[in-house]
C-alpha cells in the first residue's frame, strides 16, 4: 500500500484524468480555433480597404 503523503486519495482515483486532461485539451484547441476564426473574420474586410488607400 501507498502511504497518502498529501491525504487526496490513491493511484485509484487518478484513473480517469488523462481522459480528462485529453478532453480539456481537445475543447482548448477548438476553442482557440474558433477565436482564430472570429478574429480573421473581422480583420479581413478591413485589409483591403486600407491598401485601397493606402497604395
């Protein structure tokens, strides 16, 4: 048996977390996706108007 140094349970409870960490990694990446998405949507008209003028 695991002597509990930190008193938060044992390797038991730790069954499940790579799961875990691979799904908030998953919905980290779409989120990020999504933001990248939003942010080139809105630059992009702004591009060509400001060549127009500029050149």
């Amino acid at each position: 048996m695991i002597p509990m140094i930190f008193g938060i349970g044992g390797p038991r409870s730790m069954q499940g977390l790579r799961a875990l960490l691979q799904t908030a990694w998953t919905h980290f990446e779409r989120l990020l996706s999504a933001l990248d998405r939003v942010v080139a949507a809105l630059v992009a008209p702004i591009t060509p108007l400001s060549r127009a003028i500029g050149g």
